[in-house]
C-alpha cells in the first residue's frame, strides 16, 4: 500500500495538482481499495476538522496578519534607513544593510515570500537606482528572504513544532542564532563579490549618504525604533513567560496596528479590508494544506510508515554522519519541487523517529530540515522567491537563479555549521 501511495503522489506532483488535494485523496485512497482499511471520507473529514481545531495553529493567521498589516506600513524602509546610515559609506554596505534589513523584517513577517516581497519591492528599485547590478540586488533579496522561515516567529517552526510534538517556543528560541549566522555568511559572500566588483557607481551611493547624513542618525531612529521594537516584543513576551506563541501572534497584531495606524500613519480604517483580504489569500491555502496534511499523517500511522521507515534506516545505513547526509540530500531534493509547509507537514512526523533513534535531538533537526527546504525558495523549479523577485525587477527567472549561486553556497556552508555544532541550536 505505501509504494503505491508514493507512486500516485508522484503522479499528481507531475501532473502539477495541489499538494492539499493530493493529500485530501491519498487520506481516501486506501479506504477505497481496501474495504478493511479504517480511513475513509468520512475519516479524513473528521482528521481534517479535528486536526486543524489547534489553539497553537491559531498563531499562524496572526503572524500573517500582523506581517500584512507591517508590510502596508512600509515597515522595511524605516529598518533599512537605520543601518544604512551607518554602512552605506561602504561599497558593499547598503547590499549588507538589506541582508540585515530582510533578518529584521523576518522576525516580524515569519514568511519567506512575504520578506521578500516587502522588502524587496523598496529595496530593489532604490538599489539598483545608486547604481548596483540589478541581477546581483535582484538574487540578494531573494536569497535574504529565506531568512523569514529561520529567524522566529517562523510559519515552518510552527508547523514543525504542532506537526512532531517539539514545542515550539523551543523552536523559536533555537532558531534566533542559526539565522544570525547565515545572515553573516550572505554578508561575507556580497562583501567579496562586490570588492572585485568594478561597475557599481559609487557617486550616486555617496549621495544617498549625504541624505541619511543630512536626516540626522536621531530623527532615523526615532521613525525605526518601532519597527526594531517589534520583534522584541512578540520574542520577549514569548521568552519570558508572559504569552504564548499564539497569545504573541495576536500581541503582533495590535503592535502592528498602533505602529502603522497611530504613529507611522500609514494604514487607514478604509484599508483594513484589503489587509484582511490579503491575509485570507494567503491563510486559506495554508489551512486546507494543514488540515489535509494533518489527516494524511494519521493515515500513515495507521499504515506503520515511520516504524518502516526506522526500519529500514537501521538496516541500511550505519552511522550517523550517513544518515544525516541521507536525509539533507532528500530533503534538498524535496525542497526544489515542493512547498516547504507541505515538506515539513509531510516529512517531519516520519523523520523525527528517524533522527531520534541515533540520538539527534528533534529541536536540532527541525532547524536543519527548516534552513535545508529554505534553500528551495531560490532554487528551480518551485523557487518562489525568484517568482516574487522577478515580479518586482522585472527579470528572467534564469538570471536571477544563476545569481543566486553563491548565496546558496553560503546557505549550506551554514547549515553544515549548524549540523557539525548542534550547540548553535540548543543553548
């Protein structure tokens, strides 16, 4: 029964349907062949409404919703004004202040694809405007908005931390130094390519740096401070005890609605219902592939998968560095074909008794599952962020991946890091 539940999910995946209503059928699929089989619509139904009525789940619509509402509030040009203003006397320093610009803004849209596209709709066109390579502005920002799923609050933690019992407050605490770290690894990376770099026009850098000088580094933190204060907050108030995950997410909102609305005057009443409309467009897919993917894991229990799985894996590879080296290489492959949510949903539950049963810690593995299907935003042919790139420079997919090759060396020399020293996660 499992070969051919794999057999056709490949054949649906080629066929190009959605992975929900792939899962939706595969929940029915053995109810229908085999008359003993306990699964059936009315089954699935029910682990589908059942498994997506989660008090914890609830944190996912609200952290959309406050990234909707932060986005509207043009949010990223106050965080990028603030470290431009201190790196931009150097070439390579206002490409380095959108890395960190794209780290910030993650802990507040927890969504790759969102920080991709609100910052990179500001960013890319003033780039490219001082005179830096639009392809190169182009593939940073993409590459930069993969940050939105490693720094906390990250959509695929929650998901991870539901989907395999972990916890995810723990998982937002493990992910704060992993995503610091690859930050600095993209940093090095754009300061080398640009040191050999002899095309950027340096006049029209300086003066935008005479203007942020002239702005003064007091009125530009004033404007950010609110900005920087968020994700202080909503981690703050989950570190400290004072909320949970989800009781933050909805914190976020009325942050983000005060900020925007009250003090950056940027969101108005009448705008509300685009707000609320564009979280929904993004939330609904989410859910029906949560609740779809939720249903299917219990069919899988039932048909002993991650037992068969643990099995096999003790029978064919012997150490640990194998398995490891196994299971990034699959989940890299996953990562180029399939949305990371869907991934993790999927994947996670099988692969955590794995990973356990040589001694790996699953708080540790889903920061690593997390940071390898992360490389698959820039990498074809899924790769959304080079979708939502290109929307925004107006440049051809093939470009911007080809630019993206350097950053994706520097995202598995960090998630090797970050396998060899487990520290990294679990201090």
């Amino acid at each position: 029964m499992l070969i051919f539940l794999v057999l056709i999910f490949l054949l649906l995946i080629l066929l190009s349907f959605p992975i929900s209503s792939i899962l939706a059928f595969l929940n029915i699929f053995p109810g229908i062949v085999l008359s003993e089989f306990p699964t059936g619509a009315a089954y699935s139904i029910r682990g589908m409404i059942g498994g997506s009525d989660s008090f914890l789940l609830l944190a996912i619509p609200m952290f959309i919703l406050s990234g909707v509402i932060m986005t509207k509030g043009k949010i990223s040009e106050k965080l990028f004004n603030i470290f431009a203003y201190y790196l931009g006397k150097y070439k390579a320093g206002l490409p380095c202040a959108a890395i960190i610009t794209c780290l910030f803004y993650s802990a507040i849209s927890g969504s790759a694809p969102a920080t991709t596209a609100a910052v990179g709709s500001m960013l890319i066109p003033l780039l490219v405007d001082l005179g830096y390579d639009k392809s190169l502005v182009t593939a940073l920002i993409a590459t930069s908005g993969g940050l939105g799923v490693i720094i906390p609050p990250s959509i695929p933690f929650i998901l991870y931390g539901n989907a395999t019992d972990t916890g995810v407050a723990n998982m937002f605490k493990a992910g704060i130094i992993p995503g610091f770290l690859i930050a600095m690894v993209l940093i090095l990376i754009t300061i080398i390519q640009l040191k050999f770099d002899k095309n950027t026009d340096d006049g029209q850098r300086i003066q935008f740096q005479i203007h942020l000088r002239e702005e003064g580094f007091l009125k530009l933190l004033k404007e950010g401070i609110w900005a920087l204060l968020a994700p202080v907050i909503v981690l703050g108030s989950i570190y400290s005890g004072f909320a949970s995950p989800t009781e933050s997410a909805v914190i976020s909102v009325f942050y983000a609605l005060f900020v925007s609305g009250f003090v950056y005057k940027s969101v108005r009443v009448k705008d509300l219902k685009i707000i609320f409309l564009d979280t929904i467009r993004i939330y609904a897919p989410i859910l029906f592939l949560l609740a779809a993917a939720i249903a299917f894991s219990r069919t899988l229990t039932i048909l002993q998968v991650p037992q068969q799985v643990v099995s096999w894996v003790e029978m064919n590879l012997y150490s640990q560095v194998l398995i490891l080296l196994f299971i990034h290489l699959f989940l890299f492959i996953v990562g180029m074909v399939m949305d990371t949510g869907a991934s993790i949903l999927i994947l996670g539950p099988i692969l955590v008794p794995v990973v356990e049963s040589v001694g790996i810690n699953p708080v540790h593995f889903g920061i690593m599952m997390v940071i390898n299907l992360a490389i698959g935003f820039v990498t074809p042919p899924v790769g959304v962020n080079l979708y939502v790139a290109s929307g925004i420079s107006g440049l051809n997919i093939q470009i911007i991946a080809k630019k993206t090759v350097p950053y994706v060396f520097g995202f598995m020399i960090a998630l090797i890091i970050i396998i060899c020293v487990p520290q990294l996660c679990l201090l």
